[in-house]
C-alpha cells in the first residue's frame, strides 16, 4: 500500500496511470471517468454547494466543482497532492492528514452538503469505512449525502470473479466496497454499478438519525 510519500512520488504521473486503465476498460479504474461525471452532476443539481472531498488527489473532480461555485473543502495526506491542488483552486480550504484516523481539526466543526470520496477509501480496512462513514454522517447539512466513487462490487462473488480475472495485477493492500456487506450497518445504502469493477455507493444524511432511532450508532 502506498504510504504519504509514496503518493506524494506518484502525484505528478497519477492521472495518466489513470488514464491508460479507464481507456482500456481494465480494473482498476474501468469508469473512472464516468463515474466522476456522475457525482459531478449530482453535486451540481445544488447550486454553490459546500463539499468536503476526503482523499482529493490531483483534483480532477473538485476543481471543476470548484470553477463552477462550489465552496471546496479537503483532505489528503500526500503534501504534493495538495500543493498541486492548491495552484488549481487557490480558495479551497485543503488540509493534510489521513482520513483513517478522522477528519482533520480543522474540518471537525464544519458540515456539508456533500461529502465525495473518489478512489481513496480503499485505502481503510471495512472496520474504519464504518467508523468513518457514521462520523461523517455527523457532518452533514440538512439533506446532504456522501458519495463515493472507487472500485465496489454488488457482493463478494462479483469481487472475487474480478479478483481471479484480473490476478497478475491486483493489490491486496486496498480493499474495496461491497456493498451488500456495507448495508449490514448502513440499511438505506444505495449502489449504483457502473462497471464490472466500480461504482458509486450513496448514504444520505437523514440515515444518521435513523441509525440513533434503531440503536446502531456507536455499534
């Protein structure tokens, strides 16, 4: 798995690795585009929303949110990720910290509308997707919602049908959504499948009362 540093020698070439896997319809990043343009245009049917973009890497996705009105917040623990953002969109509100351990302090006291993670939570075992999921909740506007787009499966077959497809080149360091596992804690999860290996999975806010009412905060 690639520590801080590690992403901090990959920053400057991250979005063309990206690029060969998307146009070769290969895992791990079949749809990439796609799917960021879906999330795009969610956050977009709100005007001059305030998101919050945990792993935000080179920026590609929160800096057009950005150029079109968006008030943009973010973490990423990669120094140069964020130094390059920073030229991007010189008003975005960027800190560096990991997201497994939390939500930076300085984030702690804001709320969202939405809050994006695009091929970053991966990164966390299912025990901290959980944690930080019912965290972030918490941090929701009125109606707000996260979005997370990143290779996700339906169910651990499909996962494990990719997972032998394509042998030679996964990484058992990340670990990716499923999302019939994910609604063990999050009941309202909704996943939307985009391709054989990625997604977009959608937890509204008003989950986060519901979890209080039925007693699994904190579980």
């Amino acid at each position: 798995m690639l520590n801080s540093k590690g992403f901090d020698l990959w920053a400057d070439d991250y979005d063309k690795s990206v690029g060969v896997s998307e146009e070769e319809n290969r895992y791990p990043f079949a749809g990439y585009k796609r799917i960021l343009g879906e999330i795009y245009k969610i956050i977009m049917e709100k005007p001059d929303s305030v998101v919050l973009d945990l792993g935000f890497g080179t920026g590609t996705l929160t800096t057009r949110l950005y150029e079109n009105g968006c008030t943009i917040y973010g973490q990423d623990f990669s120094s140069r990720m964020i130094e390059l953002v920073c030229e991007k969109m010189p008003g975005a509100h960027l800190y560096q910290g990991d997201f497994s351990k939390g939500l930076a302090d300085e984030l702690k006291q804001e709320s969202f509308d939405f809050i994006v993670a695009t091929y970053s939570i991966h990164h966390l075992t299912d025990a901290q997707k959980i944690v930080l999921l019912k965290d972030l909740l918490a941090h929701l506007k009125e109606g707000g919602k996260i979005l997370i787009g990143d290779v996700a499966f339906s169910n651990r077959k499909e996962l494990d049908q990719c997972k032998k497809e394509y042998a030679d080149e996964w990484d058992d360091d990340e670990i990716y959504c499923v999302a019939d596992e994910l609604r063990t804690e999050f009941p309202n999860l909704i996943f939307e499948k985009k391709t054989f290996c990625s997604g977009i999975l959608i937890l509204a806010g008003e989950n986060f009362a519901f979890y209080e009412t039925i007693g699994l905060e904190g579980k």
